[in-house]
C-alpha cells in the first residue's frame, strides 16, 4: 500500500490513457471488502513483477480486474438480480467496477441517498449495459448524457417517463422485440402529451393499414410509427428542430417522397433556408396526419399559406371556384404528374363521403370482398355497374341522394410533392378540356376511408361518356372531354333532317319555278 | 298578284321588335358557334378554348337581356296575344291550311292562305314554331346557360334540376333544336314573292301584302 497511498502515481496504458492507481485506505476500510487482501481481487499481482503488467486500454484493465468478482460472487449469485441476469447474458456489458466502484465499492442501493434520481439511475445506465429481448435481439439501455442533457426533457426525472422505476424498486420488464419494446415505451409520452396522443390516435399513423384486411396499430400493427420514431427516447429535441429540414423525422419512413419533395419548388426553398417554405407538417401537419387524396384537407393546407390563390386564380382561370373546388393542387402545379379521374361515393344528404365501412355494413361485404362484389366482370366498373351500387345503397337506406362527385388528382402520391415553379404549372385549358386528354382513360371509384386511406376501384375509361352513366355521374361534367356520343348522332339526326326537308323543299321549289311562272305571270 | 296591281304595304314590325329580332339572330348565330367550338375541340379552332368560353358567357347575358326587352315590350304592349291563337278550331284549321300551302300550293304557285296583319302576325305553323322557341326553348337554353355559367354559385339549383349533367344534355339538346329552327326559319323568310321580301321587311319594317 506504500506506493497506492500516495496520490502522485498513475498507471499508463497502451493507447495512452492514464489511471491514477491511488487508494483511498480510509474509503476502502469503509466497505464490506474491508476484511480482503489486495492479491484477493488482484491476484496476478506480485511483487516481484509488479507493476509488470501492460493493458492495452483502462476498460481492459477494469475488465480484468473485474474478473476476480466471480471468485466471491458466482454467476448463480449474480444472475439472481433481474437486472443483472439479462445484462449477464451477452453483449457488451461493461465490468463490475462500471457501476458498483472499485476500492470503495458499494451496492447500488447504497448509493442511492447520495445521489440525485437520475444521477443514481445513470450510475448504470450510463454504462454501455443492455438487456435480450425474448427473441434474442440484444438492445442497448446506455443513455447518453449529452443528448439527454441538451433534450427539452433534460429537468425531468428518470421516474416521469419510466412510471414504476425508483430507487427502491427497478421491475424487469422482457419485451418480445425491439418494437414491441418502442411501441410500449411511446406509451408514457400521452401521461404529459395527452392532446398530442389524442391527435396521433385520429391519425393515419395510428391507424394505418397497407391493404384491406390489414390489422390496425390500434389493433396491434406494429408498422405504423410511435412517438418515439418521430422524437426519439431521450434525445428528444425542441418543436423548432422538426421545423428545419435536416430535422424532420418523416424521411426514416418516406424516403421516396422526400427525395421527389426535395427537387421540388418547396424542397428547394426548405433547403435555401427560407423560413415560410412548407415542410412535412405545414400540409399534413404533426400529429393529427390524416390521408388527403380525395379530401379538402390538402387543398386547405396549400390555402394556408397562398391565402391569395382563389383571388388570382379568378383574374385567369374561367369559373376559377369551380377548378379550386375538384381539382386537386398538385393536378396542375406537379405538370409532369400522371392524373386521374376519381369519381368519390358521397352520401348528399349528410354531405360526407361514403366510406368502405359504410358500404360493407350496407352491401353485406368484408374488405377483401368489396371489389368482387361491385365489379362483378373483373373489367372496370362500367355504367351499369355503377347504377348498381348506388340502387343497392338507395335500397339499403341511403336514399337517393347517393351519387359519385368527380375530382381530378395524382396518382401517385409521391408526385403530389412534386411541385414546380409557378411557371410551370398548367395554364392551357386544353390540357384538360380534350376529349383525348390521358387522365380521362384512368378513371376511379375511389371510397374515402380516412384518415387511413382510400379504396380505389378502377372503372371502364369509357364510363364517362356513356349514356348508361348519365344517372349515376349525374354531377360530374367536363366541358369538352365527357361528350355523350348519343347525344351528337341525335343532333346530327335533328340538325339533318331539318337540312333535308329544306334542301328537299327548295329542290321541288325550283323543279317547279317554270310551272309557276307560266300560270302566274311570271310572278314565282 | 295581277299585273298592274299595287301591294299594299303594311306595318308589320316596329323598331323595337326589329331591333330586337337582328340582336338575337346576331346572338343565336355567335353562341351556336362559340358552342360548337368549346364542345367539339376535335374541330378547327378559329379561337383558343378560354377565349370561346367567354364570348359564348358574354353573348349568352346579351341573349338575356334582348329575350328580356322582347318580353317585356310585347306585355307592356299588348302584342303578346300575337303569340296565342285566338280560338282553337279556327288555329288547327288554319294550321292545315297553312301545311297544305307549304307542302303542295307553293309549288303550284297558289297565294298564300294567310295575310300577316299588325294585329295578326303570324299564320298558324309560325305561331306554334315562335310559341315553342320564344316561350319554351329560349327560356330553357338561357336557364340551363345561365347554371353552367356557373356551377358552383349555382349548384343548388343544379341539383334540384337532376344534376350538371342533365342540365347539359338539356342545354345541348336545346341547341340542336335551335339550330334546326334556324335552318328552317332562314329558309322561310325566302318564301315571299321575292327571296328577300320578308327580310326586307324586317329592316324596314313595312311588308308588302299581296291582297
């Protein structure tokens, strides 16, 4: 102890870290390894060749050092904490002396009146410790103090968030994977952030499914994303970080479109830093996330920040309410998007849209069974075959103010973001009002589902013009692309015959002129 | 007529109705047009589409207001009885009358059965054809018109009328029959003692009467 006494030594490792290798006999007498000789917890040392020994770095000398537990406290007496037994396990877990100390070690629990509650909790798991999940992942519970320190949450107590953790008491809870560990965690936030929560579990986010017959994250799918994908654990940063474009979280799951959004003209003022550029959530906003194809969501969001769009629109655009009202933005302001007709069920009488549970409880279908049952050919659904949905629905109590209004919009929802120059954006009337226009062969039934989604049916691009579709499209005209051809060949036959009986009457008018004359005096 | 007669020249159309009836002929022929051109883009175009939208908009109010002082000064005159026939057997009399002159008399050069007088325009096939345009087809194609015109304003009224789209059919369906009274009617007016007697008479507003 003559060298170790003395506070000027210290020892040096290979990768040029330094220990000070001073003990502190009066700490190490207060401790219950009070009664050890040194060579029990070192028994390499010996003293003819020490200091001999050269570790290649401080942890492993604490690694090593830390080896010598096991001699008093085997595995079986280790592994009986949970919170030992799972970090025991595997993986990288630091040494014995991480958490409980070196010459002054004490139990945890020990420490505890010490310390702050965070500061005691960071004791270990400011240590690179983790636990195994039940199908095997190994996930790390190290926090990092930094990102804790510099996070809005950087006052509160570790017991805030993690309800059921103090210093008495640290239950052991064994997730059955990653996600179902986050899922569980993002519960907590709704204990302060309830309004927040209450927005999310309106949301698409909440309440995602991919396809029809999918299960809902309300009902257990794991897919959709929690508060904590978006925010973090405990890095969680200021509402004014996801107002910056590096900071927005969306791009984790919605690379594709951010990559289409950043070459647009928003993306392209977001990243020169322009303040007013909109970002994920200016148009879908943060929390309450709803799907907007089909809705007035989206269109109320880009009115948000054009407020003078309808006015502008009128100085160029004849009958400029009406284009605002079934056009979506992104038809004309992301030109070289591909476009369709959507023809949306809309119940008149309550002014919403027929949604697919709507027609399932109605039309006595599940999800998957839909579609069969309205397109009953397999091709499209055809004027007939939309005259039959809406005569089901009128007889199942709907009523006859059921009918499909038209809306105009891109089919993919990734070319919703991309937004060009006002320049660019279509301005020539005959784009659209042509009877050859490409949008007009890829027409919809689309049934609104929000905020989860929309069911598309595709109709028979002829739908538009028939004769058959007059009643149920009974709202829906486009001046030049939906001309009913029997309507021209009956105007041509009126037209025609009129022609006809006058040619007819003119011809017999001069066949006869020289008669007339001769019985007249001349006078015809 | 014998030679050496004198027709008897009559007073047959005020200014206001010859006025009116050229504003109207001028609005027919500009909106049949217009409107061929904004239904039937397959056609050449003689303007841009927006451009046809707007002179068809702006001369379809102009038919408003024409239909509104033609209907407003045959009430305040009087003149609208002109528009009705006086007693039903005599009309379908005259009427047969009327259609076995044009189907067969003209031919043979017969006079006309009926003599147009100021109280008494109109023989009996012309008055159930200006009935049915004047009070019938120009009311429904300048509604239908004035619904489209704007949709959203007007979509109330849409609706209660079956919808957009059978408003449209109406307002085309309208404008063939229209357009095949035109022929028709353009064809008439050559069916005096010279071709261009009746037209002359609508300029000057004196027609000749050949009793």
């Amino acid at each position: 102890m003559t060298c170790h006494l003395s506070k000027g030594l210290s020892a040096a490792f290979s990768n040029g870290e330094k220990m000070s290798v001073f003990v502190d006999g009066a700490a190490f007498r207060n401790t219950v390894h009070k009664g050890l000789q040194c060579t029990d917890c070192h028994p390499k040392t010996v003293p003819g060749t020490h200091p001999g020994s050269v570790y290649a770095s401080r942890e492993a000398f604490s690694r090593d050092a830390s080896a010598a537990c096991l001699r008093c406290h085997d595995k079986g007496q280790i592994t009986a904490k949970p919170h030992h037994a799972f970090t025991a396990a595997g993986g990288d877990v630091p040494p014995c002396t991480a958490c409980h100390g070196g010459h002054g070690i004490r139990r945890i629990s020990a420490l505890a009146s010490g310390l702050t509650e965070n500061q005691y909790c960071l004791l270990c798991h400011g240590q690179r410790i983790g636990k195994t999940l039940r199908n095997g992942d190994w996930i790390s519970l190290l926090i990092d103090t930094t990102d804790l320190a510099a996070s809005v949450h950087n006052r509160h107590a570790c017991s805030q968030c993690h309800a059921g953790y103090t210093r008495q008491r640290h239950p052991s809870a064994r997730h059955g994977d990653s996600r179902e560990h986050s899922i569980a965690l993002s519960g907590v936030c709704a204990g302060c952030h309830d309004n927040k929560a209450a927005a999310v579990r309106n949301s698409v986010h909440y309440n995602l499914y991919l396809q029809l017959g999918e299960t809902m994250i309300s009902r257990g799918n794991p897919r959709a994303p929690v508060c904590t994908d978006c925010h973090g654990f405990h890095e969680v940063g200021p509402a004014a970080l996801f107002r910056t474009l590096s900071g927005t979280p969306c791009r984790k799951c919605h690379a594709a479109v951010f990559e289409v959004y950043a070459k647009s003209v928003h993306g392209m003022a977001s990243a020169q830093g322009k303040h007013a550029a909109p970002l994920c959530s200016s148009c879908h906003f943060a929390h309450d996330i709803g799907f907007t194809a089909g809705t007035g969501k989206m269109k109320a969001a880009c009115i948000g920040c054009h407020e003078k769009v309808e006015e502008s629109h009128r100085k160029w655009l004849p009958n400029a309410d009406l284009h605002l009202s079934v056009i979506a933005c992104a038809a004309c302001h992301a030109p070289k998007a591909e476009k369709g007709i959507y023809l949306i069920l809309h119940d008149q009488a309550k002014n919403r849209p027929v949604t697919r549970e709507d027609l399932i409880d109605l039309l006595g279908a599940d999800a998957a069974k839909l579609a069969p049952l309205v397109d009953r050919h397999g091709e499209g659904l055809d004027s007939a075959e939309l005259s039959y949905m809406l005569r089901r629905l009128e007889e199942k109590g709907l009523g006859t103010g059921v009918t499909f209004l038209g809306r105009m919009d891109v089919n993919r929802y990734s070319d919703a973001h991309a937004l060009s120059l006002k320049k660019g954006a279509v301005r020539e009337c005959v784009s659209c009002h042509a009877p050859d226009a490409p949008f007009l062969k890829n027409v919809n039934v689309a049934i609104i589902n929000a905020p989860e989604g929309m069911t598309r049916l595709r109709a028979a691009p002829g739908v538009l013009k028939s004769a058959g579709a007059v009643g149920a499209l009974r709202q829906f005209y486009m001046l030049g692309g939906t001309r009913l051809s029997l309507l021209d060949w009956f105007g041509l036959a009126v037209v025609g015959g009129a022609v006809a009986v006058v040619g007819l009457h003119l011809a017999v008018r001069m066949a006869t002129a020289q008669g007339r004359r001769a019985r007249t005096g001349g006078i015809t | 007529m014998k030679a050496g007669e004198r027709p008897e020249r009559i007073y047959l159309h005020p200014l206001v109705v010859r006025l009116w009836h050229w504003l109207n002929a001028a609005c027919f022929i500009v909106l049949i047009i217009t409107g061929i051109q904004i239904r039937y883009r397959e056609l050449p175009a003689l303007t841009e589409f927006k451009t046809s939208v707007a002179i068809h908009n702006f001369f379809g109010f102009l038919l408003l207001a024409a239909y509104a002082v033609w209907l407003l000064y045959y009430l305040l005159s009087g003149n609208i009885r002109i528009y009705f026939p006086r007693n039903i057997m005599g009309f379908i009399s005259g009427m047969l009358r009327q259609a076995r002159y044009y189907a067969y008399g003209i031919f043979k050069g017969e006079p006309a059965p009926f003599h147009s007088t100021p109280e008494d325009k109109f023989n009996p096939m012309q008055l159930i054809a200006y009935f049915f345009v004047m009070f019938l087809l120009l009311p429904l194609q300048i509604a239908t018109g004035v619904l489209l015109w704007d949709v959203v304003l007007f979509a109330r009224p849409i609706g209660l009328a079956g919808g957009i789209r059978v408003v449209d059919i109406i307002h085309v369906l309208v404008s063939f029959f229209t357009v095949a009274f035109l022929v028709v009617h353009v064809y008439m007016t050559t069916l005096g003692r010279t071709p261009l007697e009746h037209i002359r008479a609508m300029l000057t507003g004196y027609e000749e009467d050949h009793v």
